[in-house]
C-alpha cells in the first residue's frame, strides 16, 4: 500500500472525527465544570438617532489622538474652494483637472488604453 495514500486517509478520518465529535467533547467538559454552555443569540437594535452627537473639541481631540497612536500628523482643516477661474484670452472657464487627465493620457500604458477602449 501507498504509504502517503495511507497518510493522506488516516488524517480525512482524524478531521472527520474532530469535526463530529468535538462539540459533544466540549459540552461533556462544561457539564463536569458546572459551566453553563455559550449561546449567542443577543441581538442589538439601536439608530443614530439613539446616540447624542458628539461636541466638536471632543471629536477633534480624538481624531488627533487616533492619528497619533497610527503615525499621521494631526489633519489640517481647510475649507474647499470652488474654482471658478476664466482664461482671459479665451472667456471659457479653466477646467482644473484638464493638467492630470493630459497627464494621465500621456502616461498611459497600451495595456490601459485597451482596457478604456473595451469599456464602450
């Protein structure tokens, strides 16, 4: 006989056995300590509107410490902008993503391109 095909049936039937047996093993065990047996069926149900807002120095003060415990330096806030910029020479307004997307196309591998001409 095979020896690694006797192996190989040897540890199916240990897993087979495991797997039937070691619930009732367990139960066995907890009945002889007097423990009760685990049973999750705890469910929570709660909305936001259960949970009062927090004020915002405290969230601040947390997100700083958070960033701190995971190596990012404190966020700087800074308000969004709209740009709304209008070439002089032309009137048209300047689209301020125009420079990454000419960016991006004359980066781009054919690999890419290929990928973009199949999205049609």
């Amino acid at each position: 006989m095979n020896v690694k095909l006797f192996k190989k049936l040897i540890r199916e039937a240990v897993i087979e056995a495991l797997h039937e047996e070691l619930p009732d093993i367990i139960n066995e065990t907890l009945a002889k300590q007097n423990k009760q047996t685990l049973r999750e069926n705890q469910s929570f149900n709660f909305t936001s509107a259960d949970i009062a807002p927090l004020p915002g120095d405290v969230r601040s003060s947390l997100m700083a410490k958070m960033g701190a415990e995971f190596g990012f330096q404190q966020p700087q806030r800074t308000d969004l902008k709209v740009i709304d910029k209008v070439d002089e020479s032309t009137g048209e307004k300047i689209n301020p993503y125009l420079n990454f997307i000419a960016d991006a196309a004359a980066n781009m591998s054919p690999m890419d391109r290929s990928g973009l001409r199949q999205l049609d």
